[in-house]
C-alpha cells in the first residue's frame, strides 16, 4: 500500500451512500480528485507512483484545520487524465480520482501537533475549500 499526499486546494472530496435494500447494508463510498503540476521530475514520478499503487491512503486538510483520513483501508485510482496547454513551455496537469468501499464514514483525525507542523510546511497535503 502507498501513502502519498499532495497540495492542492482545487481537490474535491464526496463521499455517497450504497444502500442494498435487500439486506439492509450500506457502504461509503469517499472519491477524491486533485492534480499534480507536471513540470518537474518528482511530480512526474509521483504520479506515476500513485496510478501504478495497488492501495493509496490519503489524509485531507480542510482550510478549518481539520483532519481527515479518507479512506482506511486504502484508496484505488478511479481515472487518471494528462492535459497540457497548446503552446510551448505550457505546464502539464496530471488530473487523478481515487475511490474506495468503506463500512465507516469519512474518519476526522486528531493529528499531533509534530505531524500538522509537517504537513504544513511540505508538499503532501490535500487541502480544499
């Protein structure tokens, strides 16, 4: 399983509800998307890493300062996309979404204040609006 996370405040997270009314089960369903900027080898490699992962474990960051672990038992990658601009030097974007199958809710994380001075100074959160 690969743990990876990556900044980016245009990220979506939904999360629907999977009733099986004939034997009163349901199930969450979390898919988040985001992009990656493709201007530079680490981007790259990243996004290669997380479409060829088996498992992805994300936590996002929303702008209150909460902290949520997406999904627990690991997330699988739904689609993935490359666009680029028309012109040259233009940037490329990867575009990724990831889904899963939980039997719990989207957990909120109580995260150690070491931990949230990590994630704030470095490249690997999920923060959205």
């Amino acid at each position: 399983m690969h743990s990876g996370l990556v900044r980016n405040s245009a990220a979506v997270l939904s999360e629907e509800v999977n009733v099986v009314t004939q034997s009163l089960s349901f199930t969450f369903i979390p898919t988040l998307t985001f992009q990656i900027p493709g201007w530079n080898q680490e981007y790259t490699e990243l996004y290669q890493e997380l479409v060829k992962s088996v498992g992805t474990v994300f936590v996002v960051k929303l702008k209150s300062g909460k902290y949520f672990l997406v999904s627990p038992s690991g997330m699988y990658i739904s689609s993935a996309t490359i666009n680029s601009g028309s012109q040259p030097g233009d940037s490329q974007i990867y575009e990724l979404s990831f889904t899963s199958d939980e039997v719990i809710s989207v957990p909120e994380m109580d995260v150690s204040s070491d931990l949230a001075t990590f994630l704030s100074g470095s490249n690997i959160t999920v923060d959205r609006e």
